[in-house]
C-alpha cells in the first residue's frame, strides 16, 4: 500500500508548490566548512610571512643556547620527523578517513530506510559519536578494545595505531553519516515522487536517481572532514602511538628538553601538518564554489 | 487473469474516501472513464483534485472506497505496483525531470532500468517520443537547458516511454508562461487524438471544453457536478459551480 511519507526524506514534503526549486541547497542550515573556509582564507603571503618569523621567535629566546642550536638540532630530527612520525599521522587519517567513509554512507543511508527502528537507531549512533569529544572516544576504544584476540587459535596483537584508527574513524563515520543524510534529504521529494511514478523501487531511486544527484555535494564536506581528521591525529600522542607530536616530544628529550626548542621542533610541526592540509582547504572551496555554480 | 474487457471502465473510482490526519480531502468521490476517454477535473485550489488523480497510481493511499484500473483493484495489501504503474502514466505541475540525466537519458531510464527492455530498442523509441513532442534536437539537453514547456514536453514523453494505458496529467501548464502552455496543450491533443486515456486535472477551460468527453467539478471533496462539456459550461446547474465558472471565465 503505498505512503504518501517517504521514510526520513518527507521533512519537507510540500510537493506542487511552484515555488519548490529542484534543490535545497541550504538543507543543512549551519556552516559545515567552517574549518576549511577559515583555514583557505589565509592568504599565501601570511604563509610566508609566519615562515620568516618562525626563526625570529625561537631567537628570542635564546640565552646561551642559541636559535641556530635549536635549528641544528631540528635538522638532525626533521627525517625522523617527517618519515616516520608525520607519515604515520598521514597513514592513520587515511585510513580512519576509509573505514569512517564506508560505515558512515551505510549509517547515513539507514537514516533514509523504509524502518523506522533503523531510522531511530541511525540517529542515535549518528548524535552520539558526533557530539562525544575525540578524545573520550579515543580512550573508550582504547581501554575497550583488548591488546589482542584471538583468531582460530592464533593470537593477533592489537596495536595501538589499529585502535587509533578505530577511535577516530567513530567521528567521522557520523560526521559522513550527516553529510549523505542532508545530501539525500536536499533532493526534493518531488523526485521521489516522480520515480515512484515511473515505477522504480525505492532502492532504484535511492542509487539511480538520488545520489547521482548529490553525490558531488558531499565531496567538499568530505574533505572538509578529512582535514579536520588530519589534524586531530595528534591527539593519538596521548595513547603512546608513535606518531609525529610523540616522536617531537622525544626527540626534545632526546635534546637535553630544553625550553629553546619548543618553538622550533612544535613549529616545524605545524609548518607540516600546513603545508598538508591547506591544498586541501583550497581545493575544498574551490570544488565548493564550482559545484554552488553549477548543479 | 483479469478479466478487463473494453467496455468496461478503465478507469473506475468508487466512493473513495481520503484523508491526511483528520483533514478530511476526499469525501466519497466516484467517477467512471472508460478506455480513450478524456476527462477533466476542474474545481478550486485544495479541493482534492490532485489528491485524487495520485490515488489512481497509489501515489497516495486511500481510507475507503475503491479504485480499479483495467479491473485490477489498486488499493490493496498485495499490489502489482509495476504493473499497475507500467499502465498508468502520470505527468506532474513541476516537470520532475532528473537533472542529472539528458532528455533522451531521462526517457530511457525507467524502460531500462525497471522494465529492463533492450537498450537499443529503447533509444529508438526515446528518439521517437521526442519527435512525437516537437523535440528531437533537444536529446542531448539537461533539464536545466530546457525552457518549461520543452522540460514539460519530455517529461510527458518519459511517462509515455512506459507505454501507458492511462495517462494522468497534475495541472501541468500551470507553472508555464503563456506562450509556452500551448504547445504543451498541443502534446496532449496529439495524445488524445491517438486514443489515449486521460485524466487531467486543469485551470485551462477552453481546452477543457474543446478536448474533455467529460468534465467533473470538485469541490471540498465531493464532485459537485458533472457532465460533457456542452452542457456542464452552459447549462450548470449547481450554485457552487456556476460561481466558479463565473470566477475563470
Ligand atoms: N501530503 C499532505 N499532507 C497533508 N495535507 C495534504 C497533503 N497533500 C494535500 N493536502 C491537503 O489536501 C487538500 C487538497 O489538496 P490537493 O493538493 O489535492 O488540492 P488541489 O485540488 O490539487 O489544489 P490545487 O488546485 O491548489 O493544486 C488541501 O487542503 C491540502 O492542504
Ligand atoms: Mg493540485
């Protein structure tokens, strides 16, 4: 018997209006770019500009052990660093980014289901991990998530890292979830409507005529999220993953743990975790932009 | 194993009662349309009209009464829907293409995609449907590239892809400039000329006039009146719908 309320997509479903145009493209109300937009509105020129003054900051505080100390030192580090702390910063968002993007289209899919119990629980996963901090849910799968299991009678280690990925993949699936819900509910209801005339299943209509037309939207919040993941990796330092703030840290220590090189090695820090995730700040408001124009 | 035969109506609603909530739209409203016929619904903004017409296709449900196309009951727990909307075509105020397909992209798409017919024979009709509505040179536009009338006009093609039994058109050159609603009236006229059923539901009283085998007018849920157009134009006899008539005309 058919029903005149589609599952979770009639929210707004005033059908022959004249007035409907075919998208609502401010379905989500709130600013979803918010980092990217403030973090591509800095114009290059600063860029360069704090690069300069880098150098001058750590001058100033030095005594007897000079900057140019604090720089040597660096530069022994900065492989160290880079390959092996900063990439695995890199390795951990990519793969968090994987499993959050793949459980958070089913999670945000479910929240356009025919079942309103599935519905239900979609929302409820979808709100709780997007609105608990990072950190807390770090420290839950951490401390829930056994050192290592037990396959067929092998034992398999579960380091530290795998657990990283899993803590933070949690926020992103519902940030995902949120972003193929609102993409979903923005296309009016009238195209459902349409389909259903044309005889497709729900299903059909979902795949063939929805998210081919929102599929694009939800690229730039994507990214937007990926950034957002890229620099949230540090907060795996605290779990002891060895990751680039940790491997900072010790080769501070390493270094005697002397006030001079604060600004210098965590400076260097930023100057990466920058130069990684503004491109993609840009590139997010570029495809912003690009797709607001053209639909 | 229906047991439809042509005289019979196409099209049969009987006493059908609607309601969204406890706002009661449809309040016991029969009419039979038998296979060819032309009917149109006239009546004021939130009478039923379109409520009605969507509870031909189960777009929406009913509360009670009854409605069969080609004898087949509609509104029941174990509806054929493809079936029943391979038969019944239904075009819509607001075009409703998919903007992400092109013309011909959006005829094709429900014969191939649900029907799961031949590609290339759907094209070929595709192209033909596009003759049929004046648009041929148009199969490579979006939507978004196409004026009103032209996105009507596919959109009136895409339903026929289907090769429907009865056509359902929802005031569709309601939302058209002047201009243009005559050459989407034009489509229809070919439509009807070639046999095919249709109920309309439309502001334009001149083509209803001039096209309809039967007009019924409607009226806070209840047919108020009905009858060929030469004698429901001239000779109404309802107060409600003389009032009405006098407003549009
Ligand atoms: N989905 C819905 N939920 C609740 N009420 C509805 C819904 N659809 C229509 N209605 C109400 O049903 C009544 C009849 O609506 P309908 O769209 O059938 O009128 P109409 O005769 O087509 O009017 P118009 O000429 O303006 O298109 C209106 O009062 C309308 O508000
Ligand atoms: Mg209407």
């Amino acid at each position: 018997m058919a029903n005149r309320a589609i599952p979770g997509v009639a929210a707004h479903a005033t059908t022959d209006l004249p007035v409907m145009l075919p998208f609502n493209p401010k379905a989500g109300a709130h600013d979803e770019l918010l980092v990217s937009r403030w973090l591509a509105s800095v114009p290059p020129r600063y860029v360069f500009f704090l690069l300069l003054l880098w150098p001058v900051a750590a001058f100033a505080q030095g005594v007897d052990y000079t900057t140019a100390d604090a720089f040597v030192a660096l530069w022994r580090w900065i492989p160290f660093l880079t390959f092996q702390g900063f990439v695995f910063n890199i390795l951990i968002s990519v793969c968090a980014m994987t499993i959050g993007t793949l459980a958070g289209a089913v999670l945000g899919l479910a929240h356009v289901s025919r079942l309103r119990i599935i519905r239900q629980v979609a929302w409820f996963v979808t709100q709780l991990f997007r609105n608990s901090p990072w950190l807390v849910l770090l420290f839950i799968v951490l401390l829930a998530f056994p050192f290592q299991i037990e396959v067929f009678g092998t034992t398999i280690p579960i380091p530290g890292w795998v657990k990283a990925v899993i803590g933070l993949s949690l926020p992103i699936m519902a940030n995902i979830s949120e972003i193929v819900r609102g993409a979903v509910q923005s296309v009016p209801s009238a195209q459902w409507e349409a389909a259903e005339s044309l005889a497709f299943t729900r299903t059909q209509t979902l795949w063939q005529i929805i998210l081919p037309q929102c599929f694009k939207r939800m690229i730039p919040p994507w990214m937007n999220w990926y950034a957002i993941l890229t620099m949230a990796t540090p907060l795996c330092s605290l779990l002891g993953v060895g990751e680039n703030i940790n491997f900072t840290r010790q080769a501070m220590e390493a270094e005697g743990n002397r006030p001079e090189l604060l600004v210098p090695f965590f400076g260097y820090s930023l100057v990466l975790f920058f130069a990684y995730c503004y491109p993609i700040a840009r590139a997010t408001m570029a495809l912003e932009k690009r797709f607001a124009l053209k639909l | 194993m229906s047991t439809w035969t042509e005289d019979q109506p196409i099209v049969s609603i009987k006493n059908v009662r609607k309601a969204f909530g406890t706002l009661e739209v449809l309040k016991g409203v029969s009419m039979d349309i038998m296979k060819g016929e032309v009917v149109c619904i006239i009546g004021p903004s939130g009478s039923g009209k379109s409520t009605l017409i969507r509870c031909v296709n189960a777009l929406n449900d009913i509360q009670g009464g009854s409605i069969t196309v080609e004898g087949q009951e509609v509104h029941t727990e174990n509806l054929d829907k493809l079936a029943l909307r391979k038969k019944v075509g239904m075009v819509f105020q607001q075009y409703n293409l998919f903007p992400h397909k092109t013309a011909l992209e959006n005829i094709m798409m429900a014969p191939v995609k649900v029907l799961r017919e031949d590609k290339a024979d759907v094209k070929e009709r595709a192209r033909e449907l596009l003759k049929k509505v004046r648009l041929y040179d148009k199969e490579d536009s979006y939507p978004g590239e196409l004026s009103g009338g032209q996105q009507q006009r596919v959109a009136i093609a895409r339903s026929l892809a289907m090769r429907p039994d009865v056509m359902l058109f929802d005031e569709v050159t309601a939302a058209l400039d002047p201009e243009t609603v005559k050459e989407v009236l034009v489509t229809i006229k070919d439509l009807a000329a070639d046999g095919m059923t249709c109920i309309l539901v439309t502001h334009e009283m001149g083509f209803a006039r001039e096209l309809a085998d039967h007009i019924y007018f409607t009226d806070r849920g209840v047919i108020v009146e009905h009858g060929p157009p030469d004698t429901f134009f001239d000779n109404a006899k309802d107060p409600r719908t003389k009032e009405f008539l006098d407003q549009i005309l």
